[in-house]
C-alpha cells in the first residue's frame, strides 16, 4: 500500500524533526541557523496520532479475516511481542549506551538519572509510563500504546470467533453484535472521557478512539454496507471536538 507507506514515511520525518527540535543540547545549537523551522516543528510536529490510526487499518487488514482460538492467540501475541520488543529494546540499549557515554560531559535534566533494575524491568513489559519510570528514550512510548492496542482489538476477535461464533445460531444471532458494540462504548468512552485527560496517556484507552477510525477505514473498503459506520463515527468525532476542542484528534484526518 504505498500511499500508507508514504503516510508513514512523511509523519516518521516529521515526529524526527519534533525531536530534534525538543531536546537540547542539538535544538540550542541548531537554532541560530533553523530557528523558523525548530519553532514549527516544536509546535506542530506531533503526528504520531497518524501511526495510530494506520495501526488501526494494518492490523484490521492482517487480522480480521483469520480465525482466532486460544492457541492462535497464544502465538500471535508472542510473535507480536518479539516483533515489536527486538527494535525497542535494541533503541533503548542505544540510548542507554549514549547516555552513558556523555553523562560527565551533559547535565543529568537532558540524558535522565542512571537506570534502575525496576525501570528496566518495567521497559521489557512495555509498562513503564503506566507504572511511573522515566522512559529510557523519547518514542518508546509508542511501542507500548501499540501493544495494548493490539491485545485490545485481539481480545474483541477472539471474543468473535472463540465465544459468539461457537454458540448455536440463535444465540449468535441475539448476541452477535457484542464484540463489535463493546469496541464502540470502548471508542465512544476513549473519544469523550479518556482522550480528553493526559493522566490516561500511558493507557491504550487514551488512543483507542483514533485506533477504532483506522479499522472502521479498513471495513468501509472492503464492504460499502460499512461505509454507514464510518460516515456515523465521522458524526461521533465531530461531536467530541464540539465538546473539546484537541489538536490531537484533527492530526488523524489527513489520513481519511
């Protein structure tokens, strides 16, 4: 999907440039030169609601036609696990070294305090932004949203195919639409509660409202009768901006 792919490719920059653009010392002295560009980077370069709403198309795409029970389950979150903890661990390991290396010569407010055995423990759990540690680098966070997203929205198939779609046909036809209301009380409850408060930030539910576009995205092209959801969810988006006006939620639409 190249136009995904370009998506990508253009926020990925644009999240380095936010970066670049935060953190001194590089910003400091970058700024006499780029001191425009730093500036509008600084204040506009969090796109990283983009990744989530594409996460919410990929992974609808990849798993919502395949049949989950608990051994698939099983194998797909530790195949998800070591796909997504090899690059992050590698990045934090990096940047553990570099913190090391420049932490006579760089004041301690810049590369953070030496790590603990607990932070560390915490990182390798993807929890620590929900337990309280410093994050050992800046985008870490991402990984971890990424992975409860996923258990999530893994949790809503295997309900699916595991619970309601073992049941005798007329139970699934009363109760069938569960897994797919439940994702929408869940979304409704992220759009108008829990986006609107950074204390959730380190939860999924904080981000499942932009997650829940992304897969509503997928069902619309592969099936029209789904485009009513979607155009619904739109309706419901623009609601919760009434309510509360958040950046945050209007950086996902250039993706729509």
């Amino acid at each position: 999907m190249p136009f995904v792919d370009a998506i990508r490719a253009t926020a990925a920059f644009v999240i380095l440039g936010h970066h670049f653009s935060s953190y001194p010392p590089l910003a400091t002295a970058a700024m006499p030169i780029a001191g425009p560009a730093l500036n509008w980077l600084h204040d506009h370069g969090r796109v990283a609601q983009i990744f989530i709403v594409v996460s919410g198309f990929i992974l609808a795409s990849s798993m919502s036609k395949r049949v989950w029970d608990r051994h698939s389950v099983g194998q797909f979150v530790a195949q998800r696990y070591c796909r997504l903890a090899i690059p992050y661990l590698a990045a934090a390991g990096i940047a553990m070294c570099a913190c090391a290396f420049a932490r006579d010569w760089i004041d301690d407010s810049v590369i953070g305090s030496v790590p603990t055995i607990e932070q560390l423990a915490a990182h390798l759990v993807f929890m620590q932004d929900i337990l309280g540690y410093e994050s050992l680098s800046a985008g870490l966070w991402f990984v971890c949203i990424s992975f409860q997203l996923t258990a999530i929205y893994l949790g809503g198939l295997f309900l699916r195919d595991a619970i309601v779609h073992r049941t005798s046909r007329a139970v699934r036809k009363r109760w069938g639409w569960v897994p797919n209301g439940l994702a929408w009380l869940l979304s409704l409850a992220s759009l108008f509660y829990f986006n609107r408060n950074d204390a959730w930030e380190g939860w999924a539910v904080f981000f499942f409202g932009q997650f829940f576009l992304g897969v509503l995205v997928h069902h619309a092209l592969e099936d029209r009768r789904a485009e009513k959801s979607l155009l619904a969810y739109f309706l419901v988006i623009g609601v919760a901006l009434a309510v509360d006006w958040r950046p945050r939620l209007v950086l996902r639409w250039p993706l729509d």
